[in-house]
C-alpha cells in the first residue's frame, strides 16, 4: 500500500474522532441543561437565563495613617519606642593661625653689609627650631641669604627685605592675610662678638687675659723689603705674606669666598662627640686658601691660640682683633698630625 494514502486516511481519521468527541460534550451540556430547566415554568427560565450576575463588592478604603502609626510606632512589640533626645553637637575649636616667629627659625652667624649697594649686603644663617632639618651636614656652618631671599619650606611667608651689620636682618611676611593676627615685620639680631681674650688657668683660677701678638719673624721681613707684595708670597714651609689685593678681597668678600673657594662643616671629635674644629671638605684650585697650603681634609683648630669650632667663630674672632693682629697663626689637623700656617697681613 502507498505510505503517503496511509498518512492521509490517518489524518482524516484524527480529525473525524475530535469533531466527534466536541459534538458529544456540546450534547451532553445541553441535555444537562435541558434536565435542570425541565420542572421550571416558562416565566422562571426567562428569569433565570436573564438574571444578571451579582455586584461585586468593594471593601471600603482604609486611610494609610492609621495603619503606620500602629506598626511603626508600636515596633510590632507593643512597646512605644524610646525617645532619642538630640543634642546639639559642641560647635567645632576655633583654629588659630599663628606664624612662626622668626628668630625661632634661624640665627644670625655673621653680616657682609654693602653701604654702597644695600639690595647687594648679605647674611649668613642657620636654621634652627622647625628648620632644623632642612640644614645639611655639608652647610652646617650656615647658609647665606641676600635682600629679598625668602625662607624654605612651609615658612616661605618671610622675606629678607634689610640687611644691617648693626641691627640685623630684618623680614617682613608677604601673606599677612594667612594669620588671625598680621606679624609685624622682625629683625634678628646679629650675634654677640666672640671675646679676644684667652681663658688661662693660674694659680689662682681662672684668669683673662691676651694671648701673645705673633711677631714678624726675620725671614718674613727680609722677604717684605721696603714695599709690601701685592700678591700673596709664600716665604717657607707653612710661612706666608698675603698680598694687598688678596687682604682686601679678604676684608670685603669673605663670604664670596666662604661661598665658592671652599666648603666645610663643623668638626666633630668622634671620640667625644664634641665639636673641635672646622673641617675643610674641598677646596678650589687657584683660590686664596690653596694659596695658604689649605687642602681636603685639614680641620682648622684654632687662630692665634683661640679654640675654634664654626667659621663663625673664626671670622668673628679675627675681626674682632684686626687692630691687634698683624699675624695670624692657625693651627691645622689633618690624618692625626698637626701643622701650622703663619700669615703676615699687610698694617691698617
């Protein structure tokens, strides 16, 4: 037999035995219905096919208030909830700007002070208190600030606007407004001139007194003649004539030189922690301290018998006893051996 006839007459048959079963459930629902309405009258069956359905009902609207105060209120415990008295948060501390002064800052070493020029005068420092830290070893000595420097860091609100080798420095702040109070300008005082006098102990304690004025010796003054040398001379071992063009380049610029010629710190004895000296760390070639026989390594331990520890210390001394001096004898260290260098200056 063909397969696809087969198809067909299965097909048919499906849908001949769904019509039927369809055709029976819309029989069997209108006899049912026949039964029921069977001992009904006429008007009654009217009455029943047009009888509508029922209203439906709406349950009325209850307000949403109600409900919430009864949970939220109650917690769902039956217990009120605690009442949280609010207090009024203490109003924050007044922040009180206040500088820094500045001779807490740093202090005055020593003054070059240019008449001629005042915007050209210039002081060395150091920096102490909250600056401390920003000094580094090899500028333990100081570092120099001329007319309208200003301090570093979060200080940066002082400048430098005088230089006055009697008064001092003197700053004024650039940010008045930053304060509660604007700082009035501030001078820093230069520092007490170091004493001459040499502390010997006598029989009797301690007494002050001069040390001896170093003397030409004859070498020196054959080799001086009639006119003093205009350059610095070399006469014997660790023997010198500074020149008058070097003496006055001396009396003017030594914080030029202090500056370029030369770096140093403070030396400290590492056996006693304590500061003895200065310590050459380099030196420039052609420069008037490598004339003097200077090098790498030298420490400098005292001028004319007079201990010192900082190149403060030496230049205030020497300055100081310019009118007694006229030969200076510095007692040098280096690798565990002393030696010393006598220069003749030229007379005032």
């Amino acid at each position: 037999m063909n397969l696809g006839l087969v198809k067909v007459v299965l097909w048919l048959a499906s849908f001949g035995l769904l019509g039927g079963g369809v055709y029976a459930m819309v029989q069997h629902h209108q006899t049912a219905e026949a039964r029921r309405l069977a001992g009904v009258t006429a008007e009654e069956q009217t009455r029943i096919l047009d009888q509508k359905p029922p209203e439906e009902k709406k349950l009325p609207e209850l307000p949403y208030e109600p409900v919430k105060n009864a949970f939220h209120t109650m917690n769902w415990t039956g217990k009120p909830p605690e009442v949280k008295v609010e207090v009024e948060a203490a109003p924050p501390p007044v922040q009180v700007k206040r500088h820094e002064p500045v001779d807490r800052l740093l202090q005055v070493l020593f003054i070059q002070q240019d008449t001629n020029d005042p915007d050209r005068s210039i002081g060395v420092v150091k920096y102490i208190g909250k600056l401390s830290g920003y000094q580094t070893r090899d500028q333990a000595d100081g570092r120099v600030l001329a007319v309208g420097d200003v301090l570093p860091m979060a200080f940066d609100y002082w400048k430098l606007v005088r230089v006055d080798a009697s008064e001092g420095l003197t700053f004024t702040c650039l940010r008045p407004g930053d304060f509660d109070q604007a700082p009035a300008d501030e001078t820093v005082k230069p520092p007490v001139p170091i004493s001459g006098d040499i502390p010997l102990i006598g029989g009797n304690g301690v007494t002050e007194i001069r040390s001896p004025f170093p003397e030409v010796d004859a070498q020196t003054a054959a080799a001086l003649g009639d006119a003093w040398p205009t350059e610095t001379v070399r006469v014997g071992r660790g023997q010198y004539i500074l020149g008058t063009t070097d003496a006055e380049r001396l009396e003017t610029e030594y914080l030029d030189i202090l500056s370029t010629d030369v770096r140093h710190r403070t030396w400290r004895n590492p056996r006693t922690g304590a500061h003895e000296g200065i310590e050459v760390l380099e030196v420039r070639p052609g420069s008037v301290l490598s004339d003097f026989g200077v090098v790498a390594g030298d420490v400098i331990k005292s001028v004319n018998g007079h201990p010192v520890s900082s190149v403060n210390e030496a230049i205030t001394f020497a300055k100081n006893n310019a009118d007694y001096y006229e030969v200076w004898e510095v007692v040098v260290a280096n690798a565990g051996k002393e030696r010393t260098i006598t220069v003749s200056t030229p007379p005032k």
